[in-house]
C-alpha cells in the first residue's frame, strides 16, 4: 500500500486558494431579478435573430448553388 506524501506548505496553499476564493465571491454584485431577466431576454432576442440570418444566408446559397448545378 502507498501513501501519498504531501509537501507541508501544499496543503496550506489549499486552504488560501480556498479562503481567497471565498473573499473574492463576497465581492460579486449579483444582478438583480429584473437585470437578469432583462439579459437573459436580450439573449434569447439576439441568438433568434443570428440564427434567422445564418437559416436566410445558408438558404440562400443552396438555392445558388441549385441553379448553377442544376442549370
């Protein structure tokens, strides 16, 4: 049976990447339930409307290239 041998300063490091972790969380400004609605609106609004011009765009070139092959 092995035992894994740590450095003594490794599990300290642990232990301050988990309270700094910590600290930086309780400086986060979470948004409010109506900004994140909002975003999460605008989101949706946004990827609809990118993936209408790539659906007109990609239509597009296969009536294209029907035409040229299919002449």
């Amino acid at each position: 049976m092995r035992r894994q041998v740590t450095a003594k300063g490794q599990e300290k490091r642990r232990f301050k990447f988990v309270g700094e972790t910590i600290s930086e969380l309780r400086k986060v400004v979470w948004p409010t339930r109506q900004e994140a609605t909002y975003l999460t609106t605008l989101v949706i609004i946004a990827t609809v409307a990118v993936a209408l011009v790539l659906y007109l765009i990609d239509f597009g070139f296969a009536e294209l290239m029907n035409v040229i092959l299919l002449r």
